[in-house]
C-alpha cells in the first residue's frame, strides 16, 4: 500500500504540472460553461423578458395594448414613428417592433436574430392572433399550458448544454491518461526503467486510474457548482448515481484511449489522434446541440460514438433528461466492461518493452 500511495501522489504531481491535460480536464469545461453562460444562459430562462418597441398610431383602439398588458414576458416601449423603431432594432435596443393602427398589425424583426427569431415570431403570431379574436368579441377556444413530465428539470437548452460539457471533460480525462500519459512514458522508456523494479505494471495502472478518476470527478463538480452559482441554473442530482456513472465513464474513456494505444504504432502519435477523436465526438455526440437535428447518417454515426451515451448518462444523473433505469444500467454497465476488459491490454503494452 505504501509502493501505491506513493505512485498515486507522483502521478498527482505529473498531472498538476501537465499544463495542456489539465486545462483539458478541469479548465476546459469551466471555460465553456461560462462562454456559453454569459452569452445564452439566460435567454430561456423564466426571468427573460422580451423588450418590444410599439408604434400605436392615431386611431388605433386600445385591443392591442389590453393584449400586451396581458402577456407577462414582454416589456413594452413606445415609439414615436416607425423609422426610429426600426434604427433601435438594429441596433438591438429592442427585441420585437410592433406597428398599429386599429386596422393592421406590422411586425418588424431582425432576422440576423438567430437565436432568439423563432421564439419572437411565435410571441408576434400570438399578439395577432389574440388581437383579432377580441375584435371580434370572441376568446381563444382552448388555452394551453405546458407541464413537463417525467423527472427532468431542464427549462432550455443550456440545461442539457451543461451536463454535456461535463460529459466531455470525463471524456477527456480517461482518454489523455492512456493515450497521453502512458504513451509519454513508452516513448521515452521509462516504462522500461520501471519494469526492473519489484512494481507490477497493475500498481502504475491503478495509480494512474486513480488520478484521473479524481480529476474527472472534481471537474464535474466544478463545471456543475459555476453552472448554478453564476447562472442560476437547477439540477436535481442524485449523488450515488452520479459518483457510479462517473467512475464507469471515466474507465470507459481510458478503454478508448487503450484501443488508441494499442493501434498507433509510434506512442508520440496517440496523443494526437485522441485529440482528433475527441473533437469529432464533441460535435456529432449531442453536447452542443441535439441529435435529432444531424441528418440521418450523422445520428447512426452518433450512436457509434461512446461519448453519445456519456452524454445522456450524465444528462440522465443530473435530473435533466430522463431515460429507463434499464437503459441508464446498461449504458453504465457497458462503459465500466470496456474499461475493466480492456486494462489488461494495457498491461500488456506496458510490458512490452521497446514497442515501436
């Protein structure tokens, strides 16, 4: 135990000083919530108001302002004329312009408003349409209300962006420990040195494991605990299966990086490679975006992918997706026998001396 605690503090220290892996594991991340927090994290969110400008021009009766009077989202601002309204939206002083003259109802938009168009044209399409019902003297025929089911808590998209990033950051830190880590040690033949000692190449494993499965697991702790403090954003984790799936991710990850390993015959090589599998994952893996919107050859890719399933298990743990308990076990059974059936592999390559 002592031979094993001491590797696990050497490679605690390699890693501290092992700039480029651990802003990949732990930095990455934070970086990312908070790049896509400042600038989306707060469009879907519940206090989002949507500040429209309305030119109401003489004549026009009072329907559409009992209307916006009624809908609680929008934050009306009068304007004079409608040369100026249409100055202040592309300059995005306003969201949404409003043109009334008691007869039509003009609405101006910015289309380069990519993010937010869609959701702006349904709140114009709505005011028309409650306009021209009450000038009718008639009322809507059903009123709809929105209830989510199951156990999620996601209210946007940045909810499910979160738990993707975190996904990412344990992907990163299993793959690098194999294809960076040990594949460094190969090529500059300090596995060779090693194996004259009485350490097992099993010791080296395990206290390498066991590094990275604590950086994953404080990397996800980190990202989630900025995630709400700064942008108010509500999980509802269940911890014991939050800390299973995390160790299962994360030894499934270094399973990867063992098939890297073992397949690129120049060790200086794997890490490059794995940086390339990554970012191809990170995009076709539904972190940033849903699956749902990749064509249909792009989504069968997806599934060929192990960060896909990471992906949801996190999203899963943390409260904001849902999925059976059977698909969640299996997916984290899954990801734990690839990384147990393939450590053995490992070892092999770690004892085999002067691999070229």
């Amino acid at each position: 135990m002592t031979g094993l605690g001491a590797l696990f503090r050497t490679q605690a220290r390699v890693l501290l000083r092992d700039r480029i892996t651990l802003f990949f594991t732990v930095l990455f991340p934070i970086v990312f919530v908070l790049i896509f927090g400042f600038v989306w994290g707060g469009v879907e969110g519940p206090g989002a108001r949507v500040r429209l400008g309305l030119v109401h021009r003489d004549g026009g009766d009072d329907v559409l302002a009992e209307v916006l009077a009624a809908v609680r989202a929008v934050e009306v601002l009068p304007y004079p004329d409608r040369a100026t309204l249409k100055e202040d939206l592309a300059k995005r002083r306003v969201d949404l312009g409003l043109v009334w003259d008691g007869e039509s109802l003009v609405v101006l938009q910015d289309p380069t408003r990519v993010q937010e168009g869609y959701a702006f044209a349904e709140l114009a399409r709505g005011v028309a349409a409650e306009v021209d019902l009450r000038r009718q003297g008639l009322a809507p025929p059903v009123r709809a209300e929105r209830e989510n089911v199951g156990r999620t808590v996601a209210v946007g998209w940045f909810n499910l962006l979160v738990p993707g990033i975190m996904a990412f950051s344990i992907l990163t830190a299993g793959l690098f420990a194999v294809s960076g880590r040990i594949t460094q040690m190969k090529e500059r033949k300090l596995l060779d040195r090693l194996l004259v000692t009485p350490m097992s190449p099993g010791a080296l494993l395990a206290a390498i494991a066991g590094v990275r499965l604590v950086a994953g697991f404080l990397a996800t702790l980190i990202t989630l605990g900025a995630a709400v403090v700064l942008f108010r954003v509500r999980f509802a984790v269940n911890w014991p299966l939050f800390g299973a799936f995390v160790v299962a991710a994360t030894l499934g990850a270094m399973g990867l990086g063992t098939v890297i390993a073992l397949l690129v015959r120049r060790p200086s090589s794997a890490s490059t490679l794995a940086s390339i599998v990554a970012q191809i994952m990170l995009f076709l893996s539904g972190v940033y975006f849903p699956i749902e919107f990749l064509p249909a050859f792009l989504r069968a890719v997806s599934r060929a992918f192990p960060l896909t399933y990471i992906v949801e298990g996190m999203r899963y743990v943390t409260g904001v997706a849902d999925m059976s308990a059977e698909k969640f076990a299996l997916i984290t059974v899954g990801l734990f026998g690839v990384g147990v059936g393939l450590l053995p592999a490992l070892s092999r390559y770690v004892v085999s001396v002067g691999r070229r």
